[in-house]
C-alpha cells in the first residue's frame, strides 16, 4: 500500500506536535510506502 501526505512547507513542520507527520510515522512503522508533497 502507498499513501501520500500532503503536508505544510518543511521548514515550518513541528515534528513534536504535528498530528500528520505522527500519522506518517506510523504509517510507514506499519510498513506503509509513504510519499508527502509540500
């Protein structure tokens, strides 16, 4: 499976409060392929 993630600009992603990228995370922990565009 493949999910892509549109997400906020890199430079203002909050990696300790940001729900997408946690959701990223475990999606790819989960074995997931995992894209993201800004």
């Amino acid at each position: 499976m493949k999910w892509l993630f549109i997400i906020d600009p890199i430079e203002n992603l909050n990696y300790k409060t940001d729900s997408t990228y946690a959701i990223m995370k475990e999606a790819y922990r989960q074995g997931i392929e995992v894209f993201f565009c800004c």
